[in-house]
C-alpha cells in the first residue's frame, strides 16, 4: 500500500488517529481487497510520522466500523463486506437459500442437540409433547456470520432428531420431507454483546457488538413449526425489510 506522506494533512481539524483512520479507510478502498494484510503499527506509525498509541487508535477505529479484523499474534487485515438480508414478510425463512442465491458460500457446524420439556416453548410451538433445541454456526465464504438456536416440537416430526442433523438447512430439510414449507410469522430484534462462548466461535472479541433476530416460523397453513434465535455478528450483517 504505497503512502503519500503528505496525505494525511487534507483531514486536518479533526483528532490525529481519526485523520489516520479516515485515511487509511480510503487507502483500502482504493488498494486492498478482503484479506489483503495491512501495515504493522510499526510500519504505519513511521510512514505517517504519528506514534504507535496513535496508529492503534486508529486501527481500533477500523476494526469498530467493521473494515478491519485484527488477529493476535498476526495483525490487521482487510475485513470481509457488509452482507445485506432480506427479512421481508411473505418471503421463505431461509437464510441459506438466500444467501447461496446471491453468490456465497453457506456452511452449517451442529454445536448441540438436546430435548427439553417446557410449557412456555410447547405454548408458542402449539405442542405437548417434548422440544428438540439445536444450536448452530453458520459461515458464509468460509467466515463464521451467526449462532443460532432452534426450537422445534419433536412430536410434529417424530424422527426429525436422527434424520435432521443440523448440518444442512431445516428450512429445505422440511420442506423435502415433510413437505412444510417454513415462512416467518415474527421478527424481533436487539442489540447485545459477545459472551465467550460465542466470542470464539464467532471470532470475535469478548463484548464485540452482536445483533440477535428471534421470530417464529410458520409453515403454509400458519401452524407454528420452529421458533429461531439468531445472534450475528455486528459488523457482518445489514438486514432490510420491505414495507411496500
């Protein structure tokens, strides 16, 4: 990434490492790609003739915006792009057709499988009978994106716990075996903060910012088939909804 040294004083008036991080964020714009490693903060710091505390502010900087990912032990790179989803009503709740559909790459990593009893979730699923709860990574082009949490009752597909894996889409699992076809009824959304866990499964810093979806989905009658908590990755996802 070739430096003019004399760049930088076009963002005069503004705080020394937000110049910098204005800066660089251009400088990839133009010159880097996904991936793409940047400068140690050695090198930056001599290239802009700014000190290291503000080289790592900056960078800091980046890495809230979302443009960067910083590695220990590795330094910064260029960070993935910003994908957008669709969550409109009356569209398939199908996160990994949606995605696919688009051009990416979607791999499902089962964590847990487990089934519980629980009036609260039988009321919202309008079942008696017991609940499997599968929890879920998803990656797209290779990078982890969400952890999800599904609820399903288990009475509704009696062998949906050995047949469904939790590797592959429920969405498209149900559909060709069952014949339901999920939408979304709900959706709900909050903002939180990566808990360890999910920090490293994620890849991302303890407290990084995360943005949870929970909703239900119904198949073509309106019957409740699962409920879904989704937790991305903040610097991941745009979501859109039409309201037309």
């Amino acid at each position: 990434m070739s430096i003019d040294h004399d760049v930088i004083n076009r963002y005069a008036g503004r705080p020394v490492y937000r110049q910098l991080s204005d800066l660089l964020e251009a400088r990839l714009a133009e010159q880097a790609g996904p991936g793409d490693r940047l400068p140690s903060e050695a090198e930056l710091s001599r290239q802009y003739d700014v000190n290291r505390l503000t080289v790592r502010r900056a960078l800091n900087e980046l890495s809230q915006r979302g443009l960067i990912e910083t590695v220990h032990g590795k330094g910064s790179f260029v960070a993935p792009p910003v994908l957008r989803y669709n969550v409109s009503a009356g569209r398939d709740a199908s996160f990994t057709r949606s995605m696919r559909a688009l051009g990416h790459r979607v791999g499902i990593r089962l964590l847990s499988r487990q089934t519980v009893s629980s009036r609260e979730l039988q009321a919202e699923l309008a079942t008696g009978g017991e609940i499997l709860v599968c929890t879920t990574l998803r990656l797209v082009d290779d990078q982890p994106w969400s952890r999800s949490v599904t609820y399903i009752g288990a009475d509704r597909f009696p062998r949906l716990e050995q047949e469904w894996t939790g590797e592959t889409s429920l969405f498209d699992f149900l559909l060709d075996a069952h014949g339901a076809r999920m939408t979304r009824a709900n959706r709900s959304f909050s903002a939180g903060l990566a808990e360890p866990g999910e920090a490293e499964e994620l890849q991302v810093r303890v407290g990084a910012a995360i943005l949870e979806m929970r909703g239900l989905n119904v198949d073509q009658d309106g019957v409740p088939v699962a409920l879904v908590i989704h937790r991305f990755r903040g610097d991941r996802v745009q979501f859109t909804v039409d309201l037309r």
